[in-house]
C-alpha cells in the first residue's frame, strides 16, 4: 500500500522546552500506522516560525495528501488561518485539530477568518466534546478524536490510606492558574499540617514569579517541589509518590496531563472550566470545583482523604482506558485513507 503523505503544522517545540506536545505525539503515532509525516515548525520566533510553515507547504504542495494544522485561540490561531489559505490554494486537504478551551471565544470574535478556515475544510477534528458542542452551535462540522495515550505505559497504583500529597502538572502559565495551588496547601494546611506539593512543568510566564512569592510568603518553602520540565518518564515515575492530583486552570479543553493522572490511578480533582466537565463526570470519576477556589479544592481533598469517593480512581481508569491509541486510531484512520 502507498504510504500517503501528512505535513503536520503545529508548535514543534518539544525538544527545545523538553514539554511532549499533542503534535509530537500524534504524528509519532501516524508514523507507525504507514503515513509519512513532515512536522512544521520548530522555529522560536513567531514570525519565522509562520514563515517556515508557509515554506513547508510550498515547498512539499505536489506530494501532500493531507495537512493537520493544530489551531488555538491566541496567537495560533492566525498560523491556522494563513496556512489554511495556502492549503486551499495548493488544493490540498486541510483538517484544524482544534485546541485550547477559549476557541469557542475566538470563533465568535473572529467569525469571518473563521468561516475561512473551517468553512472550507476536509474536516475539523475536536479532542473534546466540549469543543465539537461549541463550534456546531455555530454551524460547523466536527469530528470528535479524543486525545491519545498508549495505557499500557501507564501503569495503575490503587491507593489505599491516602495521604495529602499532592501533584501538578502543567506549563506555568496565568490561564492554567498556578496559584492556586499553593492557595489550596496553605488552606489544607490548616488540617494536615504535613500536607505537601510537588509542582512539575516548564516556566512559561511570570505566574512562576506570582508562585515563588506566594511559597515565601505563606513560609512554605518545606513543602513545595518545583523540578521544571521532566521527561514523561520521570514524571510518571514520580506521580507514584503522590495520592491526589489537582488540576487548577481557568481555561482548559482536554488535557493530557490530566488524563495521564487518571490512567494512573491518581485522584483527580479540577477546576469546572471549559472542556474539564466533557472529561470528568463529578463524583464519579473526579471531583469539579468552582475556578479560583481554593477552599473549596481543599475541601475536596479532604473528603478523597476521609474516603468519601473511594470509586473515583477505578472509575477515571476505566474511563481512559478508551483512548487508548490502539482504539482511537481507528477514527483517524477513517479520515486518512
């Protein structure tokens, strides 16, 4: 069979912030299922990366198939809209991967460059459904492909007698809320004075400064753990020395991290923003509270401690269980050949 040919469009950055993408991901998955994937771009600046993308289509346009394009609200959002273009153009396929929990915002706001990029699409690909629900309210086309993992990478840790420590994983970044986290231990402190925090990802903005300060402050430096970025093995290496996993962004659509939390039985509490409510059923496979809350996110600790929702864990396993890549590929390969 002829190997059909994919340029993916994204953000290729993983090897210069050591933080695996969904682009990196996926395309490493269509690698293995006969498909020939050209990534763009891994340029830092914006304006060279958008160029490199504009290149690597007009450089590869007589042997593409097809062109993914990851498309997010900020400034994303004008790759997907100049790349699109050039793709219909060329005549070539263009799916958007829809991404970030504000896209249904931008659609609204940007509803003519919208109309451009979706309108005249192959087809539009929504991780969630929270995303699939906002733009066919207003008249769009999506198919819903979750966000893959591969569970067998994952292993299962039952936790019994858990104990407050507490694990973050995320860019440091306003939307995704950091501090919220060190709001949350101040205040669970105040019944479990041994409770700690270990916060993993990359310094994205000056929340990591907001952060710091907040640990100072509160004298809090014993109890938190900043590593940075850490290689998926070391992270999930690490999530086995913590027995609840919380999740404080004020935007978010479906995040991996997340469901990385819920595929290894970590207890998964989360703001109810956005996608999160499409991902998690509260009380029965995860706890929502209310965004910017942190007594009410510690209180939620509280009752996984006292083992008031001694379920949730199984249930958010069996859960992911289904987008497993070995069952969700099925979906792109029904788009791709």
């Amino acid at each position: 069979m002829k190997k059909l040919n994919i340029l993916y469009i994204g953000n290729n950055l993983a090897k210069k912030t050591k933080y695996l993408t969904t682009l990196e991901n996926l395309s490493n998955q269509l690698s293995k299922e006969n498909f020939n994937v050209i990534i763009s771009s891994n340029k830092i600046n914006k304006v060279i990366r958008l160029l490199d993308m504009c290149m690597s289509i007009i450089k590869n346009n007589n042997s593409l198939d097809y062109i993914l394009i990851d498309t997010y609200s900020t400034t994303n959002f004008y790759y997907a809209f100049f790349t699109s273009q050039l793709s219909r153009l060329f005549k070539i396929k263009y799916i958007p991967i829809l991404h970030g929990g504000n896209l249904p915002e931008r659609i609204r706001k940007s509803s003519f460059l919208s109309k451009k990029i979706f309108e005249n699409s192959y087809k539009n690909v929504a991780p969630s459904n929270y995303l699939k629900n906002a733009f066919e309210k207003e008249g769009y086309s999506v198919e819903y492909i979750p966000n893959t993992i591969n569970i067998k990478d994952y292993p299962y840790k039952k936790r019994k007698n858990s104990k407050p420590k507490l694990l973050w994983v995320r860019a440091f970044k306003n939307i995704y809320n950091p501090t919220l986290a060190i709001e949350t231990l101040r205040s669970l402190k105040e019944a479990y004075s041994e409770a700690i925090l270990c916060m993993v990802g990359p310094f994205s903005d000056d929340s990591y400064t907001e952060t710091i300060h907040l640990v100072k402050k509160y004298n809090l430096e014993d109890s938190v753990e900043f590593t940075g970025v850490l290689p998926k093995e070391d992270w999930l290496k690490k999530a086995k020395d913590f027995d609840i996993f919380i999740n404080t962004t004020n935007f978010d659509n479906t995040p991996i991290s997340v469901i990385e939390a819920m595929a290894l039985g970590l207890p998964v509490i989360s703001t109810n923003v956005g996608g999160i409510p499409f991902l998690i059923n509260d009380k029965v496979d995860g706890l929502l509270v209310d965004k910017n809350n942190e007594k009410q996110m510690s209180l939620a600790i509280m009752a996984i401690l006292e083992d008031n929702y001694s379920n949730l864990a199984d249930n958010a396993r069996k859960k992911v269980e289904n987008f497993d890549w070995e069952i969700v590929k099925h979906k792109w390969l029904n788009i791709l050949n």
